[in-house]
C-alpha cells in the first residue's frame, strides 16, 4: 500500500481537485484507490458528494476518538474509488489533540492497521492549506508527497517550507516523505507569467516537475460542483484527459519499484511532547505563532516535528541527497506585476 500526502501550504493551487481526479484515473486503471480528507473543509467529500452532515463517521473519530479507519470509510460512485471523509469538527482536533503524545503520528498509526488488511493498493491524503497539526500527520503518514503548484508569482517561494519541513521529518523518521513530484496545476499556457513560473520550476526542480499538466479547464470545476469525479462527469474533457496523463506519468515512476513498505506500516516511534502543543502555539496570542508574524504557519509544524524523536538515522534517502536540498529559489521579481503579465 502507497500512501501519498497531496500538499501544498497555499490555498486554492488544486490540491482537492487532484486528490479526487487523480485517485479518480487510478480507479479506472484498477487500482484499489483510498482517498482521505484531512481538510476540516471537507471539500473532497462534498467533491464525491458524501452527506457531510449525515451522521457517519470521520477522520476525526479516527484522529480524536481512536475509532479504527476501517469503520470511517464510505463508498463513492466508483467502485475502486473509497473515502474516508472529514467533517467541520475537525477544525477542532488540533485543539483537542494538544495534550495528546504521539499526536503527530495518530493517522500514521491508524494506516499501519489498514496496510496489514491489503484493501487498498494507493491512499492519496488531501491535506489542508496550513502547516499544522493535520498536515503533521498528512505528511507522517505518507511515503511520498506530491505537490501540486499553480503557476503564479511567489508559487515556488511558498513550497520552501514545506520542503524544509520534509527534510526534517526525513532526518527524525524511520521512514520519512520522498518527494514524488510537482505538478503543474490550474495551468494557463497562454499566460506568460505560467511560462516563466514553469520554465523556473523545471529549471530548479527538474524531472521532479511532472510532464505532465494539468490546464485550467472548466469541467473540472463544474464536476466538483455536482459531486462527481471528472470521469464521471465529463470523460472526454480536457481535465479528464490532463489527469490520466498524471497518473500514467506516476505509474510509469513506480514501475518496477515496488511498493513501500509503507511508512504507515514501519512501527510508530513513541514520541515524546515536548514541544509546545501546535494548536495552543497557534492559537494563543503571544505564543510561538505570533512570535514569527512572516511566516506563522510555519512554527507550529516545526516544532511538531521536533517532537518526533530522532529514532532514525543521520542518512536521507538516496533519493534526496543531502547536499541537494529541495529549496526553491528565491523568488525573481518579475519586471512586470502579475496581472499584468497576461496575454
Ligand atoms: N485545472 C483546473 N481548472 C479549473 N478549475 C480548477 C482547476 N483545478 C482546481 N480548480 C478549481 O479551483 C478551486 C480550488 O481548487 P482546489 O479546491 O482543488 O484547491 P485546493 O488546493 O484544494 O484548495 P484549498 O487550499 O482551499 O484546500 C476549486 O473551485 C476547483 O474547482
Ligand atoms: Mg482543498
């Protein structure tokens, strides 16, 4: 079983959208395809058209009431397409789960359970737009992180920290995140501001950048707005065809490598809280949130993953080379505004 985190701290990049499409095209390759919600907005599940407010349960009896992830899981429209869904109460789990220790690790955990019964070949984690107590455990859990950027001014300065935070999670993990990609998303090839953040990232990025991209294309939105995936509301669209490409582009990666041991399956670390508990940094006035106003979403996660003990190694991952951080430049300031860019 793959678990794979689709982060990104920015809102509105298309994170949802290709949790749900992207899982959507595995489905119809015949994988057996599990997508979780961890975005309190719980825009994935309305994506799938699950009845939010129906009673049944969700990633937060999973995350705060320890309810086996088995028992949230519901069914969508596809057959090889399953949900575990989220709900508004999540917004409160990082409060909730303050005191917890091993909070960081809860749906690591709970995953772990779910590889031993082989139900599911991938799991893609939609995760929320902050570096918090949710994305934490988004990013613990996954073996890989795929990271979806829109072409826009200050795209790649945003991704700094989320890669930052990878490194350190790789360095105190048993078996911490590999980046599996960037994709290009919400892509407007017209523009030449799309260009220019495109042709940055391949440049610093490499082969990391997917080939493939997804454009901007109106079916997409409209399929999430009747709670469909792309392929069921529009096969033949550009969206559909764009997000195929992804997953066969993805596949073709992991041909021939065989699947993880998935991080969810290595045995938890215990942990130890020592670091002040993420939600009350963030919450509280004066506390470590406030202290760095430039970059306040970032401090909660950082000293989450200072909480993870250093049960492993020294060594990253072969594939990571230390010497070759994945820091994006700084950005370039464009000579012109970004609205102005546009054909
Ligand atoms: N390629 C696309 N073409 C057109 N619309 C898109 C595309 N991708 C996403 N959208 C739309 O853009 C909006 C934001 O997308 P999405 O919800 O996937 O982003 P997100 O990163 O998950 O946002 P958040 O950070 O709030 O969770 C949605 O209305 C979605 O339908
Ligand atoms: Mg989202």
């Amino acid at each position: 079983m793959r678990v794979v985190a689709v982060m990104n701290q920015k809102g509105g990049v298309g994170k949802t959208t290709t949790t749900c499409n992207l899982g959507a095209a595995f489905a119809r390759r015949g994988t057996r395809v599990l997508v979780i919600d961890l975005d309190p907005q719980a825009h994935l599940s309305l994506h799938l058209d699950h009845d939010v407010n129906g009673g049944k349960p969700s990633i937060y009896e999973v995350l705060v009431e320890g309810l086996p992830i088995e028992q949230a899981i519901a069914l969508t429209a596809s057959e090889k397409l399953a949900l575990v869904p989220a709900h508004i109460d999540l917004a409160s789990a990082e409060l909730e789960l303050a005191g917890e220790i091993g909070r960081e690790t809860i749906l690591r955990n709970a995953l772990a359970e779910l590889a031993a019964r082989d139900l599911y070949d991938l799991v893609l984690i939609d995760c929320p737009p902050s570096l918090g107590l949710l994305s934490l455990n988004g990013l613990t859990a996954a073996d890989e992180v795929l990271i979806p950027l829109q072409a826009e001014f200050f795209a790649l300065h945003g991704i700094s920290r989320l890669t930052d935070v990878m490194e350190k999670l790789r360095r105190r993990l048993k078996r911490g995140p590999q980046l599996l990609g960037i994709v290009l998303c919400r892509m407007q090839a017209t523009t030449r501001l799309a260009r220019e953040v495109e042709e940055e990232a391949r440049r610093h990025f490499g082969a990391r950048v997917f080939q493939a991209t997804i454009r901007q294309n109106v079916r997409l939105a409209e399929a999430s707005s009747h709670g469909q995936t792309v392929f069921a509301y529009d096969a033949a669209s550009q969206g559909a065809k764009d997000y195929a490409a992804l997953a066969a582009e993805v596949a073709k990666c992991w041909e021939g490598a065989a699947a993880p041991a998935s991080a969810a399956a290595a045995p938890a670390a215990p942990t130890v809280a020592t670091a002040p508990p993420p939600s009350s940094a963030a919450g509280s006035a004066g506390g470590a949130g406030s202290a760095a106003p430039s970059a306040p979403e970032t401090a909660p996660l950082a000293a989450a993953a200072t909480a993870v003990p250093a049960a492993v190694p020294a060594a990253l991952p072969a594939a990571l080379p230390a010497t070759a951080p994945l820091r994006p430049p700084a950005p370039r300031r464009s000579p012109r505004r970004p609205d102005a860019s546009a054909n």
